[in-house]
C-alpha cells in the first residue's frame, strides 16, 4: 500500500491556496495512493519531474498552470512527502 504525507509546511501552505488547487492535490495523492507513484508519473498532465540543483531528491507535479507541490519519496516508494505547495515563478 502507498502512502501520501502532507507536512506540516505544506499544510501550512495549503490553507493559504485556491480550494481548486487544495482538490487537485487530493486527487494526486489519492491516486498515488490506489496506484502508485511510478503509474501516477505517467499521466502527462501531472508533468512529473525530477529537480536539479539544490532541489536534486526532490520531484515536482503540477496542480495548475501557476501552482506546483514538491515531493521526497520515502522508502522504496512506498511513502511520499509532500513538502512544499506553492506558486510556481516563469
């Protein structure tokens, strides 16, 4: 069974967000939680992606066209982190 953590920075942040955003992360966590996270990656819209610099462990989705969460997988990816939601700068 998968598992999806909300942090406490990110709830933070979450109680700050559009609900329409707040949904969209439900349902990601929900489906990585039924289908796993690699299964979940290959839906495109999500646009699942690993981080570079002083993000490397860390991958991105996206919620939104402005709003993505950042996440650490725990644990053979059985458990992922979510650790960050925010408002994503072009």
């Amino acid at each position: 069974m998968n598992q999806v953590i909300i942090n406490k920075n990110a709830q933070k942040q979450l109680q700050k967000l559009p609900l329409h955003i707040v949904r969209k992360l439900q349902l990601w966590a929900e489906q990585v939680e039924m289908l796993g996270i690699r299964e979940v990656r290959k839906i495109s819209g999500y646009h699942d992606e690993p981080l570079q610099a002083n993000r490397i462990g860390q991958r991105s989705v996206r919620l939104s066209k402005a709003y993505r969460a950042f996440y650490i997988e725990h644990e053979n990816d059985i458990i992922v982190e979510v650790i960050e939601v925010n408002k994503h700068e072009y």
